[in-house]
C-alpha cells in the first residue's frame, strides 16, 4: 500500500540538512518485495565483493541496514554454520521478513536486532562489518563508519557497497526521452530527500576520514535490453516507491508516472533507440584494520 506524506513531514525533510535522509523508497510491503527483487539482480555483485573481502567460514559479521535481509543470508552461506551473522535495522517491520526469511532457509545462526546501528550496544569482537545500501541514508557517513570499526576485533574486515547515481546524469541520450524524465525524476527526489546521491563515489573518502586503512574499490552495474530482463519491472517498481515521496515534494504525480505501464514503455524505448537499460551502478569498498 502506498504512503502519502503529511504535509508537515515534508516540511521537516526540507528544512533539516545536517539529518539522515528521509527512507527514500517508503516503508511499505511492496518495498519489502522490491528490496529482494533488487537483490537478484545484485546478488551477484555481492557475492563477488565478499569473496575478495575475505568474508569465510566461521566468521562473526555484522550487517548494517538488514532491510528484507539478503545480504545477511548471503553473509550466512559465506560464514557457514560455524559462524554467525548479526543484522540490523532501523525498521522492525522489515525485520520480520528478514526474520521469517532466515527461519525458511533454515539459518539458525542469523540473528536480526531493531535500532540505529550507530547507538545500538553491541559486542565488540565482530570480525567484519558490512552493509549494502545503506550509507547513501546517513547524515554522517564517516562518523558512522568510525563507530562500527569500534565493533570489530583488530584485523577486521569493513566492506560497503553503495549506489552512485550522479553518473546518471552522464547517460542522458536524445533517443531515451523516457529514460531522461526517469533520472530527472529520480535524482531529484533522493537528492531532496537528503540521501548522498554519489555514495558510491565519496566511499573511498568516507573510508579514510573516518581513519580506516585505504579501500579496495570495484565498479560494477547490470544492464539490459532482452525482451523480460527482470531489470525493466525493478526500475519500475522502484519508481512504485519513490511515488509518494515524489507527489509529496511536487515532483511529478502517479499519472505523470504511470507506473502500470512504466516496465512495458521502458522495455519499448530500450528496443526503439537500441540504448540498453544501466541500472544503478555500485561501488564496493573493502578494507582490513591493522590486526
Ligand atoms: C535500501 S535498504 C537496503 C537493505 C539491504 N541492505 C539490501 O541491500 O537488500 C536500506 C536499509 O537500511 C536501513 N537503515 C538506514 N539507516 C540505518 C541506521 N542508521 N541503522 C540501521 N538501519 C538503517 C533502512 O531502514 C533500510 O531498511
């Protein structure tokens, strides 16, 4: 179900620049179902990414902005049953998905907490922290990072990956109308929601002002153009949850949006100007403490 935004709130989301962004995408169960759609078509990139973190067997990882909670399933197959995962969100609806996903898979060493992971108490001998999504979202990127090094044991692994969507501007093409009022629409409603629309860029900063050892840095985006590629119905969906955000702030209206047969003229102008689909590119940044 849809959201509409109290006209109050919004004025508080645009007055206050120094707070965390307003949950961009809403906080409803359609969300909840394109965060895991999102994550089939990232899985990949993420298995990838804890691989060369060094993410194995045993360890004890926390995982920050949990949402539905791929990324601590993920995390669980790569600690196997001798580890263990912790996962944390601010949402303790979402939670429960994240919870009863764990449960169905048969994870009895995943465990998910509701708070702020930056005041939540916690142990200290984690052996990785990691999150996905996650630090686009908050005020003070470097001060959060900071703190959850203070969770880790010395030699521990700190690996993000996060979306950089200011390169959309740099693929606007005179045969994609479409695609043009999509980022328009897109970067203007995370930019005004106060979300960090280059997290992906600025991770590589945020790594060394918050004193950690310098990151190793990958780059990577799915892209699409083949009749049902799953990416035209998650670009759509996602301008689902952006909606209500955006009708809040006078953006664009659902009409405008038309979202029911959004995928569908996605697909149609991907076909006609034969310019492939780029969903939001990742970064991911990993490094190790001094042990
Ligand atoms: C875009 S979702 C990503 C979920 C998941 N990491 C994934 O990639 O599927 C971001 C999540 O981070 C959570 N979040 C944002 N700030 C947080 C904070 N300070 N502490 C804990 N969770 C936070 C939000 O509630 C949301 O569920």
């Amino acid at each position: 179900m849809s959201r509409k935004f109290l006209k109050s709130e919004v004025i508080l989301i645009m007055s206050n620049h120094n707070r965390d962004a307003e949950y961009t995408m809403g906080r409803t169960e359609e969300e909840t179902q394109r965060l895991i759609e999102q994550s089939q078509l990232y899985d990949d990139v993420t298995r990838r990414f804890f691989l060369r973190s060094g993410i194995a067997k045993g360890m004890k990882v926390l995982d920050v902005g949990s949402g539905a909670g791929d990324v601590a399933l993920t995390v669980a197959e790569f600690v196997g049953p001798e580890g263990n995962v912790v996962g944390v969100d601010v949402n303790p609806d979402v939670l429960k998905t994240a919870q009863a996903r764990a449960d169905e898979a048969g994870f009895s060493n995943v465990e998910f907490l509701a708070g702020d992971v930056r005041t939540l108490e916690l142990p200290d001998d984690f052996d990785a922290v990691v999150g996905r999504l996650v630090l686009l979202y908050m005020a003070d990127p470097v001060d959060a990072l900071r703190h959850l090094a203070t969770r880790l044991r010395p030699g521990g692994i700190v690996a993000f990956q996060d979306t950089e969507l200011a390169l959309y501007r740099t693929i606007i093409h005179p045969d994609t109308p479409l695609i043009n009022q999509l980022v328009e629409w897109g970067l203007t409603v995370f930019e005004r929601s106060g979300a960090h629309l280059n997290m992906g860029m600025e991770l590589y900063r945020v790594f060394v002002e918050a004193g950690l050892p310098e990151p190793t840095l990958h780059f990577e985006a799915p892209m699409g153009g083949p009749e049902g590629w799953p990416g035209f119905e998650y670009l759509a969906n996602s301008f689902r949850s952006l909606v209500p955000l955006m009708e809040a702030y006078g953006i664009a209206t659902s009409e405008e949006v038309d979202i029911d047969t959004l995928a569908d003229r996605i697909q149609a102008e991907v076909t006609t100007s034969k310019r492939p689909l780029l969903l939001p590119p990742h970064i991911t940044a990993h490094t190790s403490l001094p042990a």
